[in-house]
C-alpha cells in the first residue's frame, strides 16, 4: 500500500486513529515522511497551501499483528490523482524505510561499541604464530574473546544497556520480560532490566535435578514477550536451551540481543529453527575494521584473522599439516 502507483487510493479502508501497533520511534518517522508529503504536494498544487495536510499515517485494521500500515491522503477534497502518484513515487523508500523494523542508528552504533571494545583490557587476544588458542570445540582459532570482563566497566556497561534498550524502543516494541542466559548473559540482562524498569529473569543451561527443576528463575506470565540477552553468539546452538526453557515456562522469545556476534551461523540459526531474529550490537567484522582504522590491529594480524574467519576448517586443516 505504501506506494500504490497508479492505483486509484481506497482511504476508506484505512483508519486515522494513532497507529499503536507500530514503535514510537516508527510512528515518529513516519510522520516526518507524511509531512514531507505535504510540503511536496503544496509545491505541485499551490491551491492546497492553505489547506489541512492531505496525507496522514494510517493503518488498515488486520487479523492480530497483519495490520498495513501506510501514508494516505486524509483530506475530502478533489485532488489530481497524477500529482498525489507522484508523491506516492518520489517518497515510497522513504516510507519503506520507516515502515521497517530497522534502528537507522544500527550502524554507527556499532562503530562506537566496538571501539570502546578495544579499550578494554583483556577483552581481545590475537595469536599470529602457533601455538594458537583452543576453543571449547577443541578446534584452533588465532583470536580469543573474553567479554566477561565487560563487566567490570560501569561505562560500557551503561552504553550496552541504553543501545539494546535503543533497538528495543524501535524495532521490538512490547517486551515484557528479559531473560538473561547463564552465565554470562545475566549481568547484562540485570543491567538493561534495571535501565528499563523491566521485569528479569535467567535461564538456566541445564534444569536442576531437584526442587523445583526449573528451567527459568523469575516470573514468566504465560505468553509474557521475552527477549533473551548474551554477551556473545557464534553458530546459535548454545541458545536454543535458553529459548526451550523460556517457551516451557510459557513465555514467548521475540528476540534475542547479544553484545558481540562472531557471524559463525547464528542469526541463520535463529531464523531458520524459530524465526526469532538475532539483534547484536556490534559484530566480529566491525571490531576488526575498527581496529585496523584505529591502529590496534596491525595489516598481518589483520589477514590471518581474515583468512581464519573465511573457512575456519580449512584453516585448522592447514595449521595441523603445518606443524605435523
């Protein structure tokens, strides 16, 4: 509906009331597109100058969440279908683009955490000479992470906690509970919970034998929205416990937000087995680019890192015969 060509426009299906279903962030956007509308019909028909604004957000009332939303004219007068068109043309990506569950803020954000990343001690190592460092998978990798130590920085922990609760102002909207995922992912949750004046929780790796045996500590309403908060992903395997045990203890995963994504599979993983989607802050090809712009990362280090991260298994393959 957002940009209808030449199709005659149907107002009378849509509703002017306030678009609730949208964030207030989009609906903000939304309606800066809708007056630069305005603006540009005026120029092309100068009688509407004094007029009420011809085009309004709306919203076409759908079953649950598949309402349409749209900018439509909303003012009863003749109009020239030709000239509201070419408003509808010039301006549909910038409807497109409001209309998206995207943070516009994403991308610059991502810079700024990740240079700050790289001031904090002990977080990043790199090896570029066997021996190289072990992974949990037993296999051999030239970077470590270590994001546990994010938290002994209250500043970068106040910026993590105000950037997620950023994409969940614009891109979530309603979240009623955040779960943390043992045991690195309950600090930030706590963090970002206490920001927000939110409900919290965490999830447990494996339910207990006794008691209770619950996969959840806190309180999950049934059909609670709940985000599951990380500090890092790789391929997505290690969540799929966090998110059963939250499904079971009846609440609803809409997201899950990490501070780092090593881009190894994970939000493929995500999307494909729940159709949840992966929200990070920053990811392991920003930090390497920032570091390399910054000079914290030399040009060598930089392409065995690169290599690495371009076929793992292969580099492992390589590195064995080498030292065989």
């Amino acid at each position: 509906m957002q940009g209808s060509g030449n199709r005659a426009l149907n107002r009378s299906e849509y509703s002017m009331k306030d678009i609730n279903n949208l964030t207030e962030f989009q609906r903000r956007r939304l309606r800066l597109v809708a007056k630069k509308m305005n603006m540009r019909i005026r120029e092309l028909a100068p009688h509407l100058k004094n007029l009420p604004d011809v085009f309004q957000a709306c919203v076409k009332p759908g079953d649950g969440d598949e309402n349409t939303y749209a900018i439509l004219p909303d003012y009863d007068i003749s109009l020239d279908q030709d000239e509201i068109n070419i408003v509808l043309r010039e301006f549909d990506a910038e409807i497109q683009g409001a209309l998206k569950f995207v943070n516009p803020l994403r991308k610059r954000a991502s810079k700024l955490v990740s240079a700050m990343m790289w001031q904090v001690p002990g977080l990043f190592k790199v090896e570029s000479r066997y021996p190289y460092f072990t992974l949990k998978n037993k296999s051999l990798s030239p970077i470590y992470f270590d994001l546990g130590v994010l938290i002994s920085w209250p500043g970068f922990m106040n910026l993590v906690s105000s950037l997620s609760q950023i994409e969940i102002d614009m891109t979530l909207g309603r979240v009623d509970i955040i779960i943390g995922g043992e045991s690195r992912g309950i600090p930030f949750s706590t963090w970002l919970s206490e920001m927000m004046n939110q409900s919290t929780g965490f999830a447990r790796k494996e339910i207990k034998a006794y008691g209770t045996k619950q996969g959840v500590e806190g309180c999950i309403i049934p059909d609670d929205f709940a985000v599951i908060m990380e500090d890092m992903i790789t391929d997505g395997g290690s969540k799929e416990i966090f998110i059963e045990n939250v499904k079971n203890a009846g609440g609803v995963v809409i997201a899950v937000i990490v501070i780092f994504d090593r881009k190894q599979g994970g939000e493929e993983f995500l999307e494909e087995k729940y159709g949840i989607p992966l929200i990070s802050l920053t990811d392991i090809y920003t930090f390497l680019e920032v570091g390399l712009e910054d000079g914290e990362l030399s040009k060598e280090e930089y392409g065995i890192i690169m290599d690495y991260l371009d076929n793992p298994v292969e580099w492992n393959k390589k590195v064995i015969a080498a030292v065989c």
